[in-house]
DNA sequence: GAGAGTACGTACCGTCGGTATGTACCCGAA
DNA sequence: TTCGGGTACATACCGACGGTACGTACTCTC
C-alpha cells in the first residue's frame, strides 16, 4: 500500500540519490560534501541519515543507479541478435557508449573500487555489466564445440572486461571519441577474427591444469 | 655535495615516504591519516609539509615508488630474450607477479585514479609498467611486417594493458593464485596465438579511417 | 483520539587536512 | 670568530566535514 508519507519518503530519497548523482559525478566522492547534497536536495542531514547508514552508503545507491542504466542500455542494444558474434559486436558498441557517460567514469570507474572497496565492487560490478559480458563471451567462445570449464570462462571474461573497461576509458578521454570508439572496435574485432581462426582450425584452448 | 643536513633530511623523507606506503597500503588513502604517517615516522605535521606540499604529494611519493618497483621487475623479467613472443611471454609472468603485490593493488589501481585524477594518475602510468607493455605489444605486432599507425597500435596497447591489469587483479583474489594465473597465462597466450594465426594468413588489420 | 512509529530538523562533537608561527641548527661570508 | 640567513623541523591552532544525539511534527492504526 501506498501511503502518502510512503510516497514523500521515496521521493525524498529518491532527489537525494539524484542530486548525489550529480555531485559524485561533478565533483568526485571526497570532493562532495554530505552538506552540499543535503542542501541540493533541500532537505537536512537528518533526512540524509534517515534514509541512508552514511555517505558511503549514499553513494552506492548512486553506484546501483548509474551501473543499472549502463547494464540496461547494453542489453537492449545486443538483445535481437541472434548470431552470437553479431551479439557481441552490438554488446561492444553499447559497452563503449555506457563507458563514455561521465557518471559512469566518475562513479563506477573512478570512485568506485575505492570507495567501496575491492570486494564490495566486484559484488555489484558482477552482476550488472560484468554478468553481461560474461554472457556474451560464453557464448562466442562455445560456439563450434569448445569445451571450456567455468575457471576458464572466466578468465576469458575477466580478460575482455577489463580490455573493454581500460578501452573504453580512454575512448571517453580521447579528443575524437568516434574515432577512438572505431579503432577499439577494429582492434576487438580482430582479436575476435583470431580466436575464430584458432577454433575453424580446431585448435584447443591449453589445459593450465 | 652531501653535507650532514641534507643527509638527515634525506633520511626523514624517505621515512616518511615508507610509512605513508605502508599505511596506505594498509587501510587505503583516505583511512590513512596524516596524524598516523608522522607518528609512524617519529616526526610531527611539520616535518611532513616541509618536505611534502599535502597529502596527495605524498601519495604521489609512495605511488611513484611502488609504480618504479613493478617496472623494475618486469623489465628485468623481459630482458635477455630476443624473440618478441618469448619476450612476451616472459613479461607477462612479470606483470601478473607485480600486479598481485599488495602495494600496486592497493596504491596503484585501487586509490590511484581516484586520488591523482585521471590525467595525472595516466601520465605516472605511461612512463612506467604502461610502456613497457607498449614497447612488447609493438614488437609482437610489428613482427612480419605488420604496418599499424600509432593511434592503432596505442589502441592495442591499451586493450592489453586493460586486459593484464583485470586479470592480475583477478588473479590476486583468487584462493589459488598459481592455478588463476596459469589461467591468465593460458588465455592470453591463446589470444595471442590467435594474432599469429592471422599474421601467418596474411590478414590486415581493418583501417577504421 | 491517543499511543506509537515514521520522517525528518537542529545542535553539537571528534577527527582530519592544512596553515601560521616559532625555533634550533648549520653553513658560508666578512 | 661571528653573524646573518636559510634549512629542517616542532607547536599551536583553524575550518571543514562526517557522524551522532536528541527533539519534533506528522500520520497511520486501533
């Protein structure tokens, strides 16, 4: 049931998380003061403390925001492809986009595992845009009858996240981002044509075991 | 000339410097006070601000240390093989080892970006660990007369410098690190195996212009 | 309509980064 | 020899910020 402080309550939260959003990702997280997004948010710290345990906590409902609208965009944009190299060129495109919004480079990128720690962000990283990427490379690297065990997968997709993380990063700081995003997505894809070539030639992955 | 002043300031200043990466290795940047640092060092704030202009100065101090000794080790590693895969192959085990030191992982990847800012923290990284894997890529990917411009190779350079730093980190939290980094080892050398595929086959690099 | 819980507001505290100022010491010139 | 000046710190203090304690008005339920 929806009552009407309910309401107030969530909308209350609600422009805190906003105007945090926009502080965090101006100004980065020591440089934003709890003051400040109170005061933008036109209420006090009370309310402030109300709804959230503190600042970190605050800024990890912002973490959430940004990291599902990332996630979301890059589902829609590789959703309707079936062919699985056609996914991920899609997934790529929308990966390199998601990585250039400057909340995301703030808050996610920069902030985030320092902030939140190493653990804490690779909880929430691993299941938004991580888990998506995991999708996409599990099923890029089992088409044509690899057998990978799950460690190796996910070496695999540690590896092209982190490739796509760093390389999208410096797309976003690029002075010509289009070209950056161009070059990026040659290079991957001509990774990718590589691991192609190695499966058509029935090449197996070695066992580290 | 090295008189007994400048010995004494020397020797305060790198104390310093050794308890500030310690500490910050420890608990992080901003966990660490300055209070703690000069305590640490038997010295007060103003010995610190002599020698430092802040805090971040003094992070820059410890990182630029930490970021020399990974270097370091990884040029030595990769020293004394003359084929660029061998080369390679031998930098990598050197990056995977550095990257799981506490120090790096804590100093360099997790507060760097976020304390020095973006530019600041990629000048530091481009003279370092950075440019070492720029100058193996370029030797791998220049053998057998691939011809890349520079934006190209820069991108490819980034990809893999993303990928490494990803991995090693993985690498780092894994209950087995041996194992994890025989993973890595195994993944990328297939990815790379995979461009010598193409490199034998002829196949050129797609020019996004 | 009265008690209880919610959704804040207000006032205050401890810590921390940074600064201003003082001081002991060393070193080179007169 | 001494004496001015610069170096290498120590001491005392300030303002800002994260966090807490407590008060209060409003609302929902019984």
């Amino acid at each position: 049931m929806k009552t009407r402080r309910h309401r107030y309550s969530a909308s209350t939260k609600g422009a805190l998380v906003d105007v945090a959003e926009q502080l965090f990702t101006e100004n980065g997280y020591t440089a934003t003061s709890l003051d400040a997004i109170v005061a933008g948010a036109d209420v006090t710290k009370g309310a402030l403390y109300h709804h959230f345990s503190g600042k970190q906590a605050i800024f990890e409902a912002a973490f959430e925001r940004v990291e599902s609208r990332a996630t979301a965009g890059i589902v829609e944009a590789s959703a309707g492809h079936r062919d699985p190299w056609e996914k991920a060129q899609a997934g790529l495109r929308a990966f390199l986009d998601a990585v250039q919004e400057p909340a995301y480079r703030q808050i996610v990128i920069s902030d985030g595992p320092s902030v939140l720690g190493h653990e804490r962000f690779r909880e929430q990283e691993e299941r938004s845009t991580y888990a998506i990427v995991g999708e996409i490379v599990r099923s890029v690297l089992t088409t044509g009858g690899w057998d990978l065990d799950e460690d190796m997968l996910d070496t695999f997709t540690r590896i092209f996240f982190g490739a796509l993380s760093a390389a999208g990063g410096s797309v976003a700081v690029d002075e010509d981002p289009a070209a950056a995003a161009a070059r990026v997505e040659a290079a991957i894809g001509f990774i990718m044509a590589g691991l192609q070539q190695l499966l058509e030639a029935g090449v197996e992955v070695p066992d580290p075991a």
